[in-house]
C-alpha cells in the first residue's frame, strides 16, 4: 500500500500538474457557473472560442497531470463536465444552455487530449 508521503514524493513534477489540474478546474466552474461573466473582448461568438480554449487547456493538463487514465477515460469525463455545466447554466440568470457551446467544449477537449498525448509520446 503506497503512503501518502509515497504519492507525493514519487514524482514532485507531478504534484505540480495535479494542482494545476484542480486550479484550473476550480477555475473553469467559477467562471462558467457565475451569473454574470467577464466580457473582456466584445466580438459576435467569441465564447465559442473561450470554451475551445478552456477544455482543450483542461483535458490537456488533465492528460498530463493523471497519465495513467486512458484517453478515452479523460474525453468522457472531460465531456460530461461540459454537459453538466451547460445543464446548470440554463438556471442561472445570465445564462444560458447552448450546443454551440458544447461542440466548442468537445472540440477543445478532443485536441487538449491529443496535443498531451503527443508531448507524452514524444517524451518517451
């Protein structure tokens, strides 16, 4: 049975990658479930390519910092995380639920998993 001290101490690169992970999930929830989100550029769309960029950044440091999930494993759940927040975001005032969203989510997902799954391959 591995101690904690173990986990920690295996690898410290990883426990970096692992808190990073939970920063920017913790991150990704405050800003899609707020009421009112910040609007810094005022371009017709532009959210499409902020959910791109905030999946495909998450499963990519999700690949990175829990390797030993499959990637099937991290597109799943990386997917039904951006599900549930368009679900949620239908009742928050301000917010709304949109497909369009969610194939910006799923693009980004699938490109953040395969540009880490890349860098893992070349790595060794």
């Amino acid at each position: 049975m591995m101690t904690f001290y173990k986990i920690f101490t295996a690898n410290p690169l990883q426990v970096y990658w692992k808190l990073l992970f939970w920063l920017i999930l913790g991150s990704l929830l405050y800003l899609t479930l707020t009421p009112s989100p910040p609007e810094p550029i005022r371009l017709r769309n532009i959210d499409k390519l902020y959910h791109f960029i905030a999946f495909a950044g998450f499963s990519f440091v999700f690949k990175i910092a829990y390797k030993q999930f499959q990637n099937i494993f991290i597109i799943i759940a990386s997917g039904i995380l951006a599900i549930l927040i368009e679900v949620i975001q239908y009742y928050i005032p301000g917010r709304g639920f949109s497909f369009a969203d969610m194939l910006a989510d799923a693009s980004g997902i699938f490109v953040g998993v395969w540009v880490a799954f890349l860098m893992l391959r070349l790595k060794s």
